[in-house]
C-alpha cells in the first residue's frame, strides 16, 4: 500500500562547496616563485527549483558519479533519475590532469513528489471505509468541539454505513460502492418510511422528504482532484460524496449537487492508514474517520444489534419542578439542571422588576443549544397531565440576523437506551402567534404521548430556536409537571 512505483528526479534541499588541494603545490616562497599547476577544485549543488544535479569542477579532468543505487555516470553534469524513492549516498570523484582525485559524498533523502496522493490513492487505488473502531464521524460547533454534540460508533445503530466503500483511483477516478444498503439521515428523509433507518439502496427507495429524487447519491463512478498543499479533495459528478450525502461545500442540501470540496488529513499507522474527512460551516464541524488497511482482514466485523446501555428503574413521581430561585431542595425536585449548552445562572434579578428570583438562560451560538435535567430513573407520568414554564423573553436580543428566534421548545427523551434519543423524543413547541417579548408568559403543554410511555428520562428545553450565530438571553422560571 504504501511502495512507490514511479520515477523521480534527483532534487535535494543542501548547497555546499567543496575544495581540495593536492601535493603538486609548493609554497611559492621555497619554490622560486611557485607552481603552476593546475588542482581539481570541485563543487556539487541540488537545486530546490531544478532537477538537475550540477557539478561544478575546476581543473578537473575525469568526473566519477556514483548515485547509491547501483547507477553511474563519467559526465561532468550528468542528469539521473532514482527510480524509488528513498534515502541515497551520492559520491563524486574528480580527478585532474595530474592524476590526483579527491571524492565527495553527500547523503540525499528523495521524496516521490506525489507521496501525499499514493498515500490517498495508493499505488493504483485505494479503498477507504468508516472506521469501526472508537468512534466514526461526528458533529460539533468547532474543531476544538469535534464530535459533542454527536458522535456515531459501531455499536450496531448505523451498521449500514459501515459497509460502504469508497475508491479512489491514481488517475482520477473516483468509485463509491453502496454495497447495497443506505441510511436514511432525518436532515434528508425525516417524514418518510426511510427516516433514521438502513433501507435497501434502490433507486425507488432514494426521494427525500421534499419528494426529490436523490438517487444519485447511490453507488456510481465520478472523478476527483487532490491538492496536497490544501489539503482539499473535490469531488466532481453528480451525486459524489463522502462524510454525509448532504454535505456540500459551503452548505447542506437535500438534493445531489454536482460538485463538493472538503478537507482532508491522512495519518500512517501500523497496518492502516486513517483519512480524516472535515466539512466546516460557520458554525458547524462535522468530522468523519475513514480507513485503508494493508490488509483488510485486520478490519472488525460490523455491530449489526444495538446493545442498550442500561435500563433504568422506574419511578411513579408526584412532583417535577425547578423553580430556578435557588439551588434549595425547596426550589428544585427531580429537575436538576446537567448537561448543557447554554449558561444557566439561578436566582437572578426579575428583568420584569418581580420580587422573586429567577433563572438567566444565555442561549450562546452552538446549533444544538439545549438546557438538559438528566433523570436517574424512567418516569411514569400517572400523577401529572400537563408540563409548563414561565419565560421571558426580551426584545432587546438581535433577532434580525443571524437566526436567533423567537422560540420556545420543551422535549421529554429516552437517553439511558437510545444515544440517538433526539429521534423518538416527545417534542412540544410554542406557535409563534402565542409568543409575546418583554413579560412573562406561561406556556403549557399536555404531556400526550408522553402518559403512554415508561422509558423517559431526560428533559430538556430550547428557547430561541437553532442554528443561529448570535447569542440571546432569556429568563425562566417554574418549570413544572402538574396535573
């Protein structure tokens, strides 16, 4: 995988003098007025912006190359091309009229002026496949958030999208091979049978949830282009990817486009090599980890049933509230506050001048901005009928530009058995008409699907809408299950 089979010209990155004298030379004060004879004085250079090996001599009369690697030459400035790369031991003798030589060697390591694109497509080709081992791809705000606001494994929940296979080809070509099977991401097929599910990849199969057809996205040949000073690959032709089928360049679209630029690492180690694909918006980082092994017998077999991660005992509870005046037991039952992305400051002052304190929630800039209440147990809701808050938000956030809204959205999950907890949650929002900026309002919701369910354990509310560039403060207060 990793052997070069090309020529390469002799370059090197050093450039010295070397000068000798020999014994045909006497002082000229003891040898009456001194001697004309004539020295080899030699010097050999490697141009970084040639390919020429230059030898400049003096006096010389008889030139004697020997390139390291089985090779010679008798020409003053000969032109060699190493066959491999590698590291050489270059020797010139130079020899003058009088017979007396001198030899010179220099040690040059030859680089294959295209290694960075053998290590992407190999020899010929090379095939690159998600890495099944830790964790696979991801997305967050920024590099240095790589992969926490979700990151996908091999533990049998995406088993289809270990299978796929991508080829890239030394001239160009480039070569994604289904296998079969396709995943039907929510951003492209929420709404339809294929949502968040493996499906055969057939081209019926393949319309997303506007009622495009995205067959493109299916096994077929395209091209591609490596700039290995960038670090960039482009991929050309219709319906090419890698990472997600909706990542473009600049933007996510729900339909194939005809070409996507992305970045692209390569790291050897021993026995495969990792391709590390980025595409990066203003405010997302999605990140995917493909693989090529030297032999891909070495690779681990594909997790094909999802072993939960615990099953929580069951609680029948007859109180849920944070009132976000303190952290006192008084003010906060079962809802306590855990992972999150926003900032949540209890007991602050009422904006609306109230005499009770309250929660300051700074929404920030992260697209998935959560305030989450991590439960130790699945919950019955027998003694509660509905959920509410009391929110205030003020209009003196930027809602013009960058997305921040006017929103308020509270979610009910399965975390502890479903990683992916997002996809069956029980979602409730606000319409925008019942909204209202600059005082408080209690926004209630019936618990529904929510009554019919033993497995939620996680809570979790948004406010000020997703995927938006500004920061937005709000202010809540009484979160509550109630009857």
């Amino acid at each position: 995988m990793k052997k070069f089979n090309c020529s390469l010209l002799l370059m090197a990155s050093m450039l010295f003098s070397l000068f000798f004298a020999a014994s045909c030379s006497k002082d000229p004060d003891t040898n009456g007025g001194g001697s004309d004879c004539q020295l080899p004085v030699s010097s050999q250079r490697d141009k970084l912006s040639g390919s020429d090996l230059h030898q400049f001599s003096q006096n010389a009369t008889t030139y004697a190359w020997d390139f390291g690697d089985g090779k010679t030459s008798t020409l003053k400035d000969p032109v060699h091309v190493f066959d491999v790369a590698g590291t050489y031991t270059v020797k010139l003798t130079a020899t003058n009229a009088s017979s007396v030589s001198k030899t010179f060697s220099n040690t040059i390591d030859i680089k294959d002026p295209n290694s960075a694109l053998a290590l992407l497509a190999g020899a010929t080709s090379k095939t690159w496949k998600l890495f099944r081992e830790g964790t696979a791809l991801g997305v967050g705000p920024n590099a240095a958030g790589a992969r926490s606001w979700f990151s996908l494994s091999n533990d049998g929940k995406r088993p289809c999208v270990y299978e796929h296979e991508f080829t890239l080809h030394r001239d160009g070509k480039f070569v994604f091979d289904d296998n079969g099977t396709f995943w039907g991401e929510g951003a492209v097929f929420g709404g339809t049978s294929f949502n968040e599910i493996c499906f055969p990849a057939q081209a019926s199969n393949m319309v997303n949830k506007n009622g495009a057809n995205v067959s493109a996205w299916l096994g077929g040949t395209h091209s591609f282009t490596y700039n290995a000073t960038t670090g960039k690959i482009t991929l050309t032709g219709t319906g090419a990817w890698m990472g997600l089928p909706q990542l473009g360049t600049v933007a996510e679209s729900l339909v194939p486009e005809a070409s996507k630029t992305f970045s692209a690492t390569i790291e050897e180690k021993a026995g495969y090599d990792l391709l590390t694909v980025v595409y990066q918006y203003a405010d997302l980082y999605w990140d995917f980890t493909y693989v090529g092994y030297d032999n891909w017998a070495d690779e681990p077999d594909v997790v094909t049933v999802v072993v939960p991660c615990c099953d929580l005992d069951n609680i029948t509870p007859t109180a849920m509230f944070n009132t976000f005046a303190s952290t006192d037991p008084a003010d906060v039952a079962l809802l306590v506050p855990t992972a999150s992305e926003v900032t949540l400051t209890v007991g602050e002052t009422d904006p609306a001048a109230g005499m009770a304190k309250v929660g300051k929630y700074v929404r920030g800039t992260g697209q998935f901005a959560d305030l989450k209440f991590q439960l130790l147990n699945d919950v019955n809701f027998d003694n509660f009928t509905q959920v509410s808050v009391d929110v205030f938000i003020p209009s003196s956030n930027t809602y013009s530009t960058g997305g921040l809204a006017q929103a308020v959205q509270l979610w009910i999950a399965d975390a502890s058995e479903d990683t992916e907890f997002w996809t069956t949650w029980e979602q409730y929002d606000v319409a925008p008409a019942d909204i209202v900026v600059d005082q408080w309002k209690t926004y209630t919701w019936q618990l529904g699907g929510a009554k019919t369910r033993d497995d939620l354990d996680l809570v979790g509310m948004v406010i000020g809408g997703s995927n938006h560039t500004v920061d937005g403060t709000f202010f809540i207060r009484n979160l509550r299950f109630h009857n």
